[in-house]
C-alpha cells in the first residue's frame, strides 16, 4: 500500500474514533478500577482501626468510585456535548444496578425462610460474579471481577475473616487487576493507532 493511502486511511480512521467517541473513557477505565482498589483499601484501614460494631460503615468508601461515576456522567450529558458512548455505557451500568432489586427481594424471602444471613450474602456475591463472568466475554477486566467476587464468596461462609475484610479484599484485588488489564488495553489501543 502507498504511503498516502495508509495516511488517507489513518485519517479515516481517526474521524470514525472521533465521532464514535472512542476516546472519551468511560466507565471500565484504569481509573474506574483504581478507585474500587483504593475504596478496598480504605475500608481495610478503617476495619483495621474502628472497633467491630463500627466496621460496616467502612464499605461507605465505596462512595469514592460512586461519586467518580456520577461526575463521569454529569461531564457526559448530552446539553454540554458529551461523548454518546459514555452516556450509553452509563445506562447499560444502570440496567446491570437495577439486577439489584431481584437480589434484594431474594435476600428478604431467605431472611424470611430462616437462612443464615452470611449464607444469603455468600450466594448473593456469587451469583453476581457469575454474570459479570457470563457477561464478560469482551472485557478480560470484568472476567477478572467475576472470577474474584467468586472466590470470595466462597470465602465467606468459611468466617475465616470479618465478612468486611472479604468483601473490601477483593474490591482491591479485583479493583487492582481490573486497572492494570484496562491500562493495557489502552496502552495497546493508542499504540495500535
């Protein structure tokens, strides 16, 4: 190929990224996984200090990748310009969230049978993993959140640990690998442009 074809190309190329708004980031960013990492972290910390009827309110850090979240969205609104594609990640992000109300009715009709609630989160935290595994078949980052929510379900009815401790572990173990896999991703997508 001519050397002016592969740039005619390189420039379609960039218009069609451009206007698919592949650039824009978006949810399953290195940046995303980061902060459930460090939202793990700090909820180790604070179960690290605070006594144990206080340790619950240590998974509040989970606000920090929330909040990344709604700003995420809020700078992608369609009335300031924003990129479509993140808009549209958000509402499928959305859709996957509203699978908590089956959840939550399931955890009430255990509650109401007499199962034991560590059971109830176990199978809940499962089963959540299953799907994003399911689910995950293009995102080797998502694979990786599934495969340790898991693993850490099977943790939990062992009550080897604070039910905290398991849970704020593998937000960082998976919060850790999910950003190396999508910094890689996207190291290799700008190296491949």
């Amino acid at each position: 190929m001519a050397a002016d074809d592969l740039r005619a190309m390189q420039r379609d190329l960039d218009a069609l990224r451009d206007a698919l708004d592949l650039d824009a980031g978006g949810v399953d960013t290195a940046l995303g996984h980061a902060l459930i990492a460090v939202a793990g972290l700090v909820t180790l910390a604070w179960v690290a200090l605070a006594p144990a009827q206080l340790q619950v309110w240590g998974l509040l850090s989970i606000l920090l990748p929330c909040g990344y979240l709604v700003t995420l969205r809020a700078t992608h609104r369609e009335t300031v310009d924003g990129s479509a594609a993140v808009r549209r990640e958000f509402r499928d992000a959305l859709r996957v969230l509203a699978l908590g109300i089956p959840i939550v009715a399931y955890s009430f009709w255990a509650q109401r049978l007499g199962v034991a609630p560590l059971i109830v989160l176990a199978t809940t935290v499962f089963f959540i993993g299953v799907m994003m595994l399911g689910g995950s078949r293009h995102h080797p980052a998502i694979a990786c959140w599934g495969l340790t929510l898991m693993a850490g379900a099977l943790v939990l009815p062992m009550k080897l640990m604070s039910p905290i401790i398991v849970i704020a572990a593998a937000l960082v173990v998976a919060g850790a690998i999910g950003a190396l896999i999508a910094r890689f991703d996207e190291a290799r997508w700008h190296r491949s442009t």
